[in-house]
C-alpha cells in the first residue's frame, strides 16, 4: 500500500492487509471516511493488492453506529467518486467493495448499525465479538427504509421473514443472535476474535490468488444483487431521508444525545422504541 488516509490505518502482513477505521469522536460514517474509502477501494483493485483484507475500528464501542445525518450530501458526493454522477450512493460504493478482486472479512467489535451494517453486509465474510458486537438497522425507525444493501443482502441471508424483522423493527441484534439468523458468519469469544481472524485470513492469503477470485467471482455471480436493485433502494432512500418526518425524529433524536457518545447511540434500538408515533 502507498496511499495513508485520513480516518483509515493500514498494515501489511504478508498477503494480509489490516484496515482499521478511526473517525473520532464515535467513527460516523461521513464524507472523510467515504473518501478514503473510495481511495482505498481503488487500490485494492490493483493486481499487486493484498489477496485479504481484514476491516476492524479502533473504537471498541463503535464499528460504524450509522451515517453522519447531518452531511448525507457530502458524503455522498464522494461516494460518486467511485463511479460517478449516476452512481452517487453509498450503496454502489458498497457493491463496488464487494467485488474488488480481494477476500474481504470485516471483524466486529462494537456496534455496526445502518450503513455500518451494510458495509459489512458488503465484505465476504463477517466475525463478530460474542460479549461486544451490535448490529441493526435503525433507518425504518427514523423514517426511510435501508438504502446501501441492508434489503438486499439481509433477504438473501435471514430469508424473507427475519429480514422484515431486522428491518422492520429497527431492533438491535447481539452477535448470538445474528449469527443464529445469518447476518454474520459467526460469533466468537472476544479473548479469541483477533486469533480467530488472523488464522483464517492468513490462511486465505497463502492460497493461489487466482482461485481465490475466481471462487469468489463464482459466488458473487450468484448472491449478489443487481446493480439497478442497489440504485433502486438508494433512490428509495435519498427520497425519503430529506422529507419533513426523517427530520422531525432526528431532531427528537438529537435532543437525546444523538451522533454523541451516550446512551443514545449505546442503546439506538431502545431510543428508537421510544420514539412518539407519527400522527
């Protein structure tokens, strides 16, 4: 790797690369993480990259708790960076890493809600802290539906029942209970994740490149959704997330303690439960 990035820190072990995001004060996904993100995309679609990528944070609270509400047009200004004008949405950004000629694992500690859901949705493969791993996607509770994958990954993987749950019910899921669902491949002991994830990924890297691309372009061929399917839910969201009820229950949201770190954003699931029904 030879590009550094603002919110992103990188490490190179051999065929392994570490990714960590570290966007104080709680890792929000803004218009700086989506930038180097789109950057570090770009390189690991070289064919000198690294065979595995492995996705952490450097907040053990917080993966990525959601988007940064109050920049949803700058950040995704540099989400059309990756793909241009037509494709200015988180969603394709997603996408776009999931086909990068690379293993993806994203390991999770602390809570990955919203987007930060579906970038993990987005990596082949996903680890999470038994005792410290959150997911969930809050936006139905504030007003839109998910607009970056969550919808199309999450019917693929809990089926149509449990996705509409997940989805539906803006709930927060602990790794136990996601890994009975499907959302991540497995819950593992914290004192033994870093391990856990080490061992498989350098295993990975020590395989023929070129089966391990073409194995998961195999795959990709048959799970994941069409591209016009992604910019469907993106248009869907971008629509609903700038309308007058989006705003009144972020404004009650932010009142709480929202995009701070606090209980709000601890126990999202919970604020969002007591939220006052629309009229």
């Amino acid at each position: 790797m030879t590009a550094s990035y603002e919110t992103i820190s990188t490490r190179l072990d051999g065929n392994v690369l570490s990714a960590t995001f570290n966007a104080p004060p709680i890792n929000l996904i803004g218009p700086e993480v989506v930038r180097d993100l789109v950057g570090l995309l770009e390189e690991l679609s070289r064919p000198a990259a690294a065979r595995v990528v492995v996705f952490d944070s450097a907040d053990p609270d917080f993966f990525f708790p959601h988007v940064d509400m109050t920049k949803v047009p700058q950040y995704t200004a540099e989400a059309a960076k990756a793909g241009g004008p037509g494709d200015a949405s988180l969603g394709m950004l997603f996408r776009k890493l999931s086909q990068i000629p690379a293993v993806t694992i994203g390991k999770l500690r602390g809570r990955a809600r919203g987007a930060g859901s579906e970038f993990l949705l987005a990596c082949d493969m996903r680890f999470a802290s038994r005792e410290n791993a959150v997911l969930g996607q809050p936006e139905v509770g504030i007003g839109a539906p998910p607009g970056a994958g969550a919808i199309q990954h999450l019917t693929r993987l809990l089926g149509r029942g449990r996705a509409l749950e997940a989805v539906l019910t803006s709930a927060d899921f602990d790794a136990e209970l996601a890994e009975r669902y499907g959302w991540i491949n497995r819950a593992v002991p914290d004192a033994e994740l870093d391990e856990f994830v080490d061992g498989i990924a350098a295993r990975m890297g020590d395989f023929p490149r070129d089966a391990l691309i073409a194995a998961k372009s195999a795959i990709n061929a048959i799970s994941l959704p069409s591209a016009a399917d992604v910019r469907a839910d993106a248009a869907l969201f971008q629509q609903l997330v700038r309308g007058e009820e989006v705003q009144q229950r972020a404004a009650e949201l932010f009142k709480r303690g929202f995009q701070t770190r606090g209980r709000t954003e601890l126990d999202l699931g919970d604020a969002l439960g007591g939220l006052k029904a629309s009229d």
